[in-house]
C-alpha cells in the first residue's frame, strides 16, 4: 500500500502488525520496506502481536521472528511490545481500529490504555 491512494499514516501512531503462516523472509522483507520508506521513523509506539504457523525456507532464514523484528527496530526510542495477545492463535484480545491509545512499555510490564 505505500505510495498508493491505500497508504496508510504513521506519524505519532501505534502501529499494530501481527501475521499469520508467512514465511520469515517475507516479514523481514515487509519490515525493511515500512523502515525505508519512512512509515517507522516518526511511531507513538510500536505493538507486534502474534506470528503464529510461522514458515522458513529449505535453508533456513537464520533468524528467530523475534530476533528479525527486534532487528529492524531496534534503534528506534519509541516503546516496543513484542508477543501481545492479539493473533490468529488462542490469544486474540480485540482491539479497536482509530481509538486512542497510551502505550507503556518497561522491562517488568506493558501496559495499553484507551484515553
């Protein structure tokens, strides 16, 4: 979608991402394209939630999702959460779509709030 009338906006907003039988080269792949055409630079917050039946080609990606994530974002200051309970997998907490959100992140706790 980016670079189409579908483009979405980034900029001081949670942006949610969450997948479901991909193949890791193609999260790593749509990653690295949200970073290098700006979509990451300017987040509220960043919200992963589950990658279940995760795919890896016949030589292997060398890489966890979650280290490939962490990768991609990690010189970012914005806050990051990693495995929140919203996927295709048993954990699926609904989440509203254009609501207002605060998101906190620390080493012990994340915590989402509505404003």
């Amino acid at each position: 979608m980016t670079g189409t009338k579908s483009d979405f906006k980034t900029n001081n907003r949670l942006l949610f991402i969450e997948d479901t039988g991909e193949y890791l080269y193609s999260i790593d792949r749509m990653m690295h394209q949200l970073k290098r055409s700006g979509k990451l630079k300017n987040l509220a917050g960043l919200i992963f939630g589950g990658f279940t039946d995760m795919k890896d080609t016949e030589r292997p990606f060398g890489k966890t999702i979650e280290e490939l994530l962490l990768d991609v974002v990690k010189e970012y200051t914005f806050p990051v959460c990693f495995n929140f309970p919203v996927s295709h997998g048993l954990q699926n907490y609904a989440l509203k779509i254009g609501a207002t959100f605060e998101l906190k992140v620390s080493p012990a706790r994340v915590s989402l709030k509505e404003s």
